[in-house]
C-alpha cells in the first residue's frame, strides 16, 4: 500500500509518498510558490502538480497535517485552504483521507510530543533511510505519513 503524506502550506507545500510495507520513500517534494501570484493561482498551482503526482504514483491513501490556529488566524484560514485543494484531490480520486496534529506526528516518529523540526527530521530520514537532502517541508509531509502508517490498525475479522 502507498501513503501519500501532505504538509500544506501556500508557500511551501510539502508532500511524499512511502511505501507503507517496505517503509520506503517513493517519491517526495516541496512546492515552493511564488507570493507574487494571487491566492487563488497558487492553490491552482498545487492543485495541479498535487493531482499530477496522485495519477503518477497512484496512492491508496492520504495523511494530512491537521490546522494548528495559532496567533496568526489569517493564516490558518490561508492553510485551509490549501488543505481542502489536498481534499479536493482525494476525492476525485476516491482516496480516504486521516488527519494527524503535529503533536501526534512528533510523538509517532520521536517518542516526544513536543519534538523539535530537526529530530522529526532525522527521525523521517532513519524511518525511510533516505540519503538526500530534504526540504523541513517535504520532511513534514513524510513525517504524517509515516505516523499514519504507524498508527493504522489492521481490520479484524
């Protein structure tokens, strides 16, 4: 089975796919978008790779980082709206969507709730033995993957 992990942003969108039986790293990448196009040309933007690489690589299923509202509430607003063009695309393409908190990714991969971007980090590159470098945004996206691939229960029946 193939997780696709999503790190939304309108700047820089994080996304990877892993292979959940191998735990290996399929494909990953970083869109980073110019702040020169409106809103709605960048989530054109990501709509249109973001369903490019769902065709290419054909998923079976999404894991999204879900909105933490911060003190900037405008830019939560910005995030959900890349969130749902993430959304949009699972369901045109029938793929069931989780949703994991930041706090539950960092525990998933480091132990740690309250983990630092640079031990998540790490920890995606030791879980997927990547040896490249890898964008913070791409590492996030790879991040929710691998704890929805860590924290899924099998079906009994």
């Amino acid at each position: 089975m193939k997780v696709i992990g999503i790190d939304p942003g309108s700047r820089h969108f994080g996304y990877g796919v892993v292979d959940s039986k191998q735990m290996r790293l399929i494909y990953a990448n970083t869109i980073n978008i110019s702040n020169y196009l409106s809103l709605p040309h960048r989530l054109k933007f990501i709509y249109e790779i973001l369903i490019d690489v769902v065709e290419k690589y054909s998923p079976n299923e999404m894991a999204v980082e879900k909105i933490f509202a911060g003190k900037k509430i405008p830019s939560s607003f910005v995030l959900g709206y890349t969130r749902a063009i993430a959304f949009l695309v699972a369901a045109q393409k029938d793929l069931p969507v989780y949703e994991y908190s930041s706090t539950e990714i960092k525990k998933a991969l480091t132990g740690y709730g309250k983990a630092d971007k640079n031990q998540v980090k790490k920890m995606v590159y030791s879980f997927l033995n990547i040896d490249k470098k890898i964008s913070y945004d791409c590492a996030d996206a790879l991040a929710v993957a691998i704890c929805h691939i860590n924290s899924k229960k099998p079906l009994n029946f």
